[in-house]
C-alpha cells in the first residue's frame, strides 16, 4: 500500500467490522499480532484509543466511532475517485446505500428499481426502510428520501416535490362511526397515530375559518405508516397518511378520504446525500435515474 495513513484506516474499518485482530487480519491477509501492532501504532499516532480490547470482543470508543465514519466517508471518497478518474467512460459500479420510510420505499420506490438496475448492471443496492429519521454518516447511508424541513445544512438535496396528507378510513369503519363533518367531531373518533413522533398526533385543520394544531385522540399507535395504513383498512380508525401512499386504495374504494377542505398539510420531499460537493458516479446515476421519476410519480 502506498500510503500507510490510508492501509491502517482500511486495517480499522475491517477490525471494526469484524470485531476481532484475527478475523480483520483474514480479510487483509495479515496475522492477528501484526494487525493488533498496526492499530496500536494508529492509537499511538493519533494519541487516543481507539478498541477496547477484552477478551471476547473488540469495542469501538468513542473516538473509535468518530474516526470509523470519518474513515470510511474519506476512504469511500477516494475510491470512486480513482475509479471516475481510471473508468472514464464506463458505466459506473459499486454498492449504493439508501433509506427511506417504509410507505415511500414500497410504493414510491421499489416499483422503479426493476429499470434501474437492469440500466445499470454494475450497481448493487442496500436498501433500508425505517420511518424515523437516520443519521446518514452513522448509518453510512448515501441516499435517503426525507418529507418535512431538512435540518442538517451538511447534506446535499434535490427537491422531488410537494406530498399532500389525506385523512382516511375504510367505508365500514365510517358506517359504524359516522363521517366527521368538521375537526370538533374527531373528538368522537378512533384516530391512529405514530409511536415515534408526538408531532404527529397533532392535525393541522381549519375551524370556524381559523387553521388550528388540534391534537386527536389516539386508540392505537404503530411504529411505521404502512402499518398505520392496514389498520385503516380494517376498520380500526381515521388514519393521516400522504396522498401517493393511499392513492390507489382511493381510487379502488378501500379507503374514504374524510374532512379534504379541513385539511391543511403538506410537506416538501427531498433526496439527500453526502458527498461535500458532489457525490460519487453510481450515487448520481441513481439520483439521475430516481428523481425525474419520482417528481412524475408525487405529482399524480
């Protein structure tokens, strides 16, 4: 290796992977003491340390975590520049991390990985769905699609459009319980809501012309809006849900959208990534591939 800051941040990312001098030592063809030597070195370089060794398994400070996502951002950087630079012309490559919640990722994004990859044939995913918020340095994260402000001004965005939020319940649930007229007569319904975000059980509605934060009751909470959506289609409740994620159930009758002049709430979507200036060919093949698709798809 020809630049030995950049052999032991690779020899740390694999000890901390791996959990252990040997296995890390496998992976980059050395043996356990001499891989042990190498981080001891780093430590002493860098003046902190960076394991916890004991006799189990190896434990990342808190230094040890800093550096692992300085290290593998940095190292990741410098390899899809060697292989723009070496690769010219070539179709990109290489693995591509990207998160979303799990409404978006099934109903907005999975339909369109089909083309993608059969474009681009060098390309591997990883792919996420979680609906809380992640760290997309500690997740290691190069893409995520995000709904509301963005907060982290480090990050790089590309608009993707404006998602309109529905209240909705299925037709028997509105038999039994009745069609709210107003936002005064939630108080007399079951809602759904989020186990997550205590924002979310607050409604923005108008009311006697006056637009309101009115806080619903809620009878049952779920950690994920695709959850939440199912429990709307059995009947267990009013859900607020955005509008690409209720569409079709709309549009097919399972589900009855209640209190649409009430209503007043949208949000921005955004794809953000990392990446300083610009980020790495195969995460701007996808960027170019995903957002002209996805703003045709959030506009109905």
């Amino acid at each position: 290796m020809s630049d030995p800051r950049a052999w032991e941040m690779r020899v740390f990312l694999r000890v901390a992977a791996r959990g252990s001098f040997s296995a890390a030592g496998r992976d980059v063809g050395m043996t356990p003491s001499s891989t042990a030597k190498l981080i001891g070195r780093l430590e002493e370089r860098l003046g902190v340390r960076l394991v916890e060794r004991s006799t189990r398994k190896l434990r990342l400070t808190a230094e040890g975590e800093l550096y692992r996502e300085r290290a593998d951002a940095l190292l990741g950087e410098m390899d899809a520049l060697d292989a723009e630079i070496a690769g010219g012309a070539r179709a990109p490559t290489g693995l591509i991390r990207a998160n979303a919640s799990v409404p978006f990722g099934q109903h907005c994004l999975l339909p369109l990985l089909p083309e993608f990859l059969r474009d681009h044939p060098g390309i591997t995913l990883d792919v996420t769905m979680t609906d809380e918020v992640v760290d997309l340095y500690a997740a290691r994260v190069d893409v995520a699609f995000r709904a509301g402000p963005l907060s982290d001004s480090a990050l790089l965005a590309q608009r993707l459009g404006v998602v309109r939020r529905r209240i909705v319940a299925s037709p028997a649930y509105l038999e039994r319980k009745g069609v709210p007229m107003s936002a005064a007569d939630l108080e007399t319904h079951d809602c759904l809501g989020f186990n997550f975000r205590r924002a979310a059980a607050v409604w923005p509605l108008k009311s006697g012309g006056r637009l309101i934060d009115r806080e619903v009751p809620t009878r049952i909470l779920a950690n994920n809006g695709e959850t939440v959506r199912h429990m709307a289609l059995l009947g267990l409740g009013l859900a607020r849900l955005a509008d690409y994620h209720v569409r079709a159930d709309l549009r097919e009758g399972r589900l009855v959208a209640v209190l649409d002049d009430a209503l007043v709430d949208t949000e921005e979507i955004h794809a953000v990534y990392t990446g300083r200036d610009r980020a790495p060919r195969r995460v701007r093949a996808f960027l170019d591939h995903m957002a002209p698709r996805l703003r045709a798809m959030l506009a109905g």
